[in-house]
C-alpha cells in the first residue's frame, strides 16, 4: 500500500510535493486551472504542519534548455492568489541558488522552475534525481498526470526517501479508476467519443469484459460506421483502423455488450462555412458530421439515466463550436442527473463539461489525459509503480 497524506509524518518536514501543473498559458495567464484546482486540498493540508514544501512541475515541451515562454511564473502568480500567500518562484529546480532560497528563514511555499529546463529530467538522470532528492525530507506525488512518465522527478528520485506517499489528488484518481477496473457499479457504461478510434482501443479492449454497453461519438464513430458499410460523407475516418472497429464491435457482441453508434448527425461543408447545419440520418458525399444528432443524444441520455457507473472520454462533437455543442451539452446534462458514479477523463472532455456548467456534478474529473488511458489500459504507471516498490 501506497501512505497517505495522513499516514506520514510531515510536521516541520521540507516537503518535495511534485504536481503536474501542465496547463494552458494565454497571454502570460492561466488558461485553464483545472490541473492547479485539484491539488489545493493536498496543499491545504500540508501547508500547516510543513516547514516549507517545494512545489516542482513541468510545463510544456522546452527541450530541456531554458525558455522564457515556459516559465512557471504564470502558475505562481495564480497559485498564490488561490493560497492567500506568498509563493516564490525559485530561479531553477536545482543548484546553490535553490539551495540558499530554501535555506532563506520565512521561504514557506517555493515553487521550483519548470523540471524540463534540464534535459535529465525526461532522461530520468541518476545524478539530477539525487540532486531533486536532497533538496527536502518527504516526497510526495499528486501529480497523476504525470504519472505514467519514467522522469526523474516521478519516479528516478523517489527511491532516495524513506518518506514518501502520495496527495489527495493521485489517492483519488487510483481509487476511482481503480473502482472501475475492479469492482465498477453496474450497470457500467463507457461513453467514449473524440477524434480518433486509435486512442481508445486499450482502454476499450482492457473494459470490455467490465461493461454493460459502450456509447460511442464524436469523430471516431465514423471509423465504426464506415466499417458497417455506413456512408460517413467527408467525414473524419481513420482507414487503416476500419478492421480494429469491426473487431471491437464482433467481441462486444460476444460477450453481450451493448455497442450504440450514432443514428443521426449535424453536419456542415466544413468547420470554417458559415453555412447553417443540417442534421441528417445517413451523411451524404461533400458533407462531414461534426456532432451527433438530437435523437442520438436522446437516445443515449435514456441510457446514461438508467447506469451505475460511467467512464466518459471525448467530447460527442466540436464542442468548441456551439453549433456542434449540442450533443455534447445534452449528455453533460444527463450524466450530471444520472445519479451514476461519474468519471470524465482527458482535458477535451474536463473543458466540455466545464462549458456545460455541470462539473460540480460529476464525481471525478480526472486531470490525467495519457495517463488516464493508461491506468484504464491495465498498464503499470512509472509514477506509481516507484512508490510501491521504493
């Protein structure tokens, strides 16, 4: 068993707290918060018994060499203003200036600069996990979205701390996903929908044998409606994967799994016309569906209201577009009625309930995207792997 946040000693202890604060940066602000949000309750829990906690996290794709557009700085800027004091954003994640702020008398809360400066941190570098180590006295992972990286920071560092464990955030989504892997409510339905069928095949192939039925939207459908020799117009379909589809769909109904396909779509020219949508039962050749129609959405609320539990994963439509919002808007809704045990997994399908204005309904919004779809593959995440067997 992995300790919790109340199963370690943490009183006057410097705490190395990695978070994957990975978010959307818009004109020097944060875009989307959601990733910050969920690792308050460790922070608020943390923050009175610690003597200081050192906040480490990457931020995009820099390369492993220093680049200004990758800072953190936005980040401390929000945090603090979440935490009502001060945050300090510390020059680098290592080396004798990190060191002489951490030794600084008041330094409470210091936000590390972003890990993936140094190019050790992807390789998992011995010597830069050390160097991470040394800096604190516990280590602990609330970072799921991370967690299926072998870096230095998730997993290479982890092994130089007798105290280690992890934040509210990771407890959650190991238990939640977990549930579902193990002993999900039923009946368990995975509504499953963006862009591409090549995404979802572990977690469909791994949940099969788990699930009651499987709704299926958003771009993806169309790879399976074209393997059922349905017209899919000019619509987004992934070719090479016409045979995985119609393999998924003869093991569903194998094992009696109930697989739903769109009946009717919204379609349009293209996503730049201006032209009014149309919504059709069979897409016609010069047109692309970009959500699923109103008797499906109906159809499949009348399914979400009657489960137990529910996985859902990509938008039904482009919901960023509120012509093709409709679809995606009316399951929101159901599932925020259904009474189910609700999981919504990956950024797209987070930001689209958000829009919905029902996440406070939701019982889990995951912050994991890879990861997410790993730990639903069966697969064995790095970052949690490392804390098992440290």
């Amino acid at each position: 068993m992995i300790p919790t946040l109340q199963q370690l000693d943490l009183k006057a202890k410097r705490i190395f707290l990695r978070v994957d604060y990975n978010v959307p940066i818009h004109g020097g602000k944060v875009g989307e918060p959601h990733r910050i949000d969920s690792t308050l309750p460790t922070l608020n829990f943390i923050l009175p018994l610690a003597k200081s906690v050192l906040i480490a996290s990457h931020l995009g794709r820099p390369g492993g060499k220093r680049d200004p557009k990758y800072s953190l700085a936005p980040v401390r800027e929000y945090l603090q203003g979440k935490l009502s004091q001060p945050v300090v954003l510390a020059p680098d994640c290592v080396g004798a200036e990190v060191d002489r702020l951490i030794a600084e008398p008041g330094s409470k809360i210091i936000l590390l600069e972003n890990l993936r400066f140094h190019k050790e941190e992807e390789a998992n570098d011995a010597v830069f996990s050390r160097a991470l180590a040394s800096l604190a006295d516990v280590y602990i992972n609330d970072a799921f979205g991370a967690a299926h990286r072998a870096h230095a920071s998730v997993s290479g560092m982890v092994r130089f701390f007798e105290a280690r464990g992890v934040g509210f955030l990771m407890q959650k989504e190991i238990e939640y996903l977990g549930q579902l892997l193990t002993d999900p409510q039923r009946p368990f339905w995975a509504l499953l929908g963006g862009a591409k069928v090549s995404d979802k095949i572990g977690v469909i192939e791994n949940l099969l044998p788990k699930l009651d039925g499987v709704l299926i939207g958003g771009g993806m459908a169309y790879t399976f409606l074209r393997a059922k020799n349905i017209a899919v117009g000019k619509s987004l379909l992934e070719e090479e994967h016409l045979s995985v589809a119609q393999d998924i769909m003869s093991q569903a109904e194998k094992k009696g799994v109930r697989l739903l396909l769109p009946s009717d779509h919204v379609v349009a020219k293209d996503l730049k016309g201006t032209d009014e949508p149309a919504t059709v039962d069979e897409i016609p050749p010069g047109l692309m569906g970009l959500d699923i129609g109103p008797k499906t959405a109906a159809h499949y609320a009348r399914e979400l209201s009657q489960a137990k539990s529910v996985l859902w994963n990509g938008p039904m439509g482009v919901f960023e577009d509120e012509r093709f919002f409709h679809g995606t808007q009316t399951l929101a809704s159901a599932l925020s009625q259904s009474g189910a045990v609700s999981i919504v997994a990956g950024g797209d399908t987070v930001a689209a309930v958000r829009q919905a204005g029902v996440e406070n309904k939701i019982t889990h919004l995951s912050t994991g995207g890879g990861a997410t779809l790993e730990f639903l593959e069966g697969k064995k995440l790095p970052g949690i792997e490392a804390l098992e067997s440290a």
